[in-house]
C-alpha cells in the first residue's frame, strides 16, 4: 500500500485522505470529533488529555455501547505501570515502527526553559529532558 506524503507541521492532519484504525493523541490537540473523520469504520480514538468539557473519559465509558453497533469510538486509558506494554513500546521504538515526535531536547540545567517552552503551547511534540 503506497503511503501519502502529509507534512504535519504546514497541512492540517484532520484533512489527511485515507482512513485509519486508530488515532492516538497523545499532547491533547485535537478531538474525537475533529478526528473523527479519519477513522475507519471500527477505529478508535485515544485521548491521554481529558478533553472539552472532560468528554473523553466519559466517551470511554461509553465505547462499550458504541461497540455493539460498530462505532467508532474512544478509548482513554487510564495511567499505569505495566511492563508488557513498556516493554511492547520500546520493541516498537526499536525496530522503527513507532517513532515518537520530538519537538526540542534541553539539557537538565534547562528544565525551566523547556516547561516554558512547554506551557506556552507552541511545542508540536515530545521536549525531552537530557540527562548526563
């Protein structure tokens, strides 16, 4: 399947053309009605941030219901340490299939100009903090 070539930073990704079977937002920019759209029949959205109106808990709660009828629907799960899923995530950083997007990288002696970087609400990915 050819992949189309999408420039995150410039286009709108919720104008994207093809389908999806899951949408991750991990930063909270976006919604499950903005992304909806880019999901397939059966896709799923998972939110790490709360929403509008903190919707996206309670959509989750409500996905079981929109399973049965084959909705699209939300998933938000909820923070845990589980070591088959880190270890899962860093297989997949690993060999390349996933590739986390970062934004900027300070170092330690930074850390109060990355959380600024951070709240201003400019950051379009991960800011890592580098520690020697």
């Amino acid at each position: 399947m050819e992949q189309t070539k999408f420039d995150w930073e410039k286009e709108d990704f919720t104008k994207f053309p093809e389908k999806f079977d899951l949408v991750f937002d991990s930063v909270g920019k976006s919604s499950f009605r903005a992304c909806k759209p880019l999901l397939g029949q059966n896709g799923i959205y998972i939110a790490t941030e709360l929403g509008y109106l903190c919707q996206n808990p309670l959509l989750g709660i409500l996905s079981p219901v929109y399973k049965l009828f084959g909705a699209k629907r939300v998933l938000f799960p909820l923070p845990r340490n589980n070591k088959e899923i880190i270890e899962f995530l860093g297989d997949r950083v690993a060999d390349g299939s996933f590739r986390p997007v970062v934004d900027r990288t300070y170092p330690l002696e930074q850390i109060v100009d990355a959380y600024n970087y951070v709240e201003s609400g400019q950051k379009t990915g991960n800011v890592i903090i580098k520690i020697q």
